[in-house]
C-alpha cells in the first residue's frame, strides 16, 4: 500500500506549483502595474512586479458522518504565502486611445485590450477586458528494485489543473503618477487527479475530477515615479471572493456539488516599467492645451483692446 506520508508530501507539492480549485489555494492575478493612458500607436512598454502573495480560502461545504451515523459537515481552509510573486505586462499601442495588454501571472496569460476613454494631460480612465487561461501538470511514481536490480515502477500518480478567466478592469490615472483598478474576474478551474493503489496483483486505477466557479473582486491603488527611462510603481492589491461553488467525481460516480465558499487575497509589492518616449497621442493633447491657452490669451488682449473707432475718438 501507498504510504500516507508519500501522498501529503505530494499535495503539499501540488498547492505550491499548480493552479488548483476548490478546497486548495487558488492562484489568483491581482496585479495592475500600468497607467490608464494610452502608449500611443506603434509605442510600447513592458513592466514587472514583485511582491508578497497572501490568501486564504475555504471550501464548499462537504458531507461526512461520525462513526455512529451522525451528519456531519466539513469545510477546508487553507492559506498561502508566496515569496517573491511575480506578474508582469506588455503593452503595445495601435493608436490614441487602443493598446493591446498581455498580463502574464501565476494564473496563467491574460491578453485584453486597454480602452482609454478620454485624452487629456491630466487624468486618464480605462477600460480593459481581459481573457486568461493557464495549465500545469504534475506526475510521479516510484520505482521499486529486487536483489538483481531490476526495477519495477509502482504508485503512478498525475495531476492536471487548468484555470480559464474572463473579466474587466476599470482604471484610473493622474499627471501626479497615481492610479487606481478595480475588477471583477469569473474563475474557472478544473483539476484532474489520477492515482493507484493495492499491490500490482490487485492495481486498482483511480480518477478524482474537482471544478469549481469562483467570482472574484480585486482592487489595486499604486503610484508611477519616473526616474530617468525607468519608472518605478509601488502598489498594493486586494481581492475578495463571496462565492465559490464546487463539483466533485470520483471514478465516474455522481457527482457532489456544493456552493458557499469564500476567498481573500492581498498582494503588496513594487513594480519596474520600461517606457517608450512621449508619443503622438500625449503630443496632440499638449498641443489641444496649448491651442486653448493662446486663444485664451487672444480673447484677453482682444478685450484690452479698444476697437479702431474707440481709438479714433480719442485721437
């Protein structure tokens, strides 16, 4: 039989390096690291951040019974801390106000398209829908040897995990480098797990299917100082998740759903952004301005100005 310690050492594994549904740490993407303004067309810049992962989530409730046949229900909290955490983005501009993003995370590759609403110098506000998908494998087993040396492979075991998202972010940026995201992402996962037990005379093959829909609200605030072509950007992120359902199988039997888990996630950590120079969008609003301050000052020299009659009487 399969010792009990090989099998925890093996989750613990798992919830570290995959991505994973109800009753486990969920990896999450939190992180914004840019600005609500547009790149400009055929401009682009790249940022990573690092930071602290903390979380905690509990699982859908389950059903158990005690060993005289009393209900029982049971709920899995777990937490997490993961350090560094990495996330990064690449942003490339098609034009004033459109910019393709690539968000890449733990979770997985979330392209979307940043909608910068308004052109202005001052403040700028986004929209930026994002689609993610991430996958992770995991497999093991042992090899057991006799006196001749001949090895045997016993206990194989895999684990497969994907994570599908979908959502939308609004963000908000200042001249003064501050700026804001809230969002709101729909969270598939799916994990399969395939293991043995007995002894190879009485191999028995097993598969457990969890999946679970988590809907997740995150918000993020931080501050751009840019220092030469760098710009540095300390933020801080938190999500809550008011609900998580779930559905298990195993080897094919009736399923069990179950609704009612919660999540939170918090994520401090600093960014570095490489920019591109000042592009045409950023130029035509300054010329807008610029073209509203001389017309500013050509109505006020115009109302010192007597008009030519005035001038006439008093010569």
């Amino acid at each position: 039989m399969r010792p009990r310690g090989g099998w925890l050492m093996r989750m613990a594994v798992l919830v570290i390096g995959v991505a994973i549904g109800a009753g486990c740490i969920t990896q999450r993407s939190l992180g914004v690291g840019q600005m609500a303004s547009a790149v400009g067309k055929g401009a682009a810049d790249i940022n990573v951040f690092t930071g602290v992962m903390y979380q905690q989530q509990t699982a859908p409730p389950t059903p158990s019974a005690t060993v005289g046949g009393e209900p029982l229900s049971n709920q899995l909290n777990s937490k997490g801390l993961s350090l560094p955490w990495f996330e990064a983005n690449a942003n490339y501009g098609f034009g004033d106000h459109l910019t393709l993003n690539l968000h890449m995370s733990p979770a997985g590759l979330q392209p979307g398209l940043k909608i910068t609403l308004n052109k202005s110098r001052i403040a700028h506000i986004a929209l930026l829908p994002q689609f993610g998908i991430g996958y992770a494998s995991y497999g093991e087993s042992t090899t057991s040897a006799d006196s001749t040396g001949r090895g045997t492979e016993v206990s194989p075991s895999s684990k497969t995990s994907l994570i599908l998202m979908g959502g939308l972010k609004l963000l908000i940026s200042h001249r003064s480098g501050f700026y804001f995201g809230l969002g709101y992402d729909l969270m598939f996962t799916r994990n399969a797990e395939y293991f043995t037990t007995g002894t190879p005379q009485t191999l028995v093959y097993h598969q457990t299917v969890l999946t679970s829909l988590q809907h997740q609200l995150a918000a993020a605030v931080g501050m751009s100082v840019k220092i030469g072509f760098i710009s540095i950007r300390p933020e801080i992120a938190f999500a809550i998740v008011p609900s998580i359902s779930g559905t298990q199988v195993t080897d094919n039997a009736n399923p069990y759903s179950a609704s009612g888990g919660f999540a939170w996630a918090i994520l401090p950590g600093f960014g570095f952004a490489l920019t591109s120079p000042p592009n045409h969008a950023d130029k035509g609003a300054e010329e807008d301005d610029k073209n509203v301050g001389e017309s500013e000052e050509r109505q006020e020299e115009k109302a010192e100005d007597p008009p030519p009659r005035e001038r006439e009487d008093e010569n």
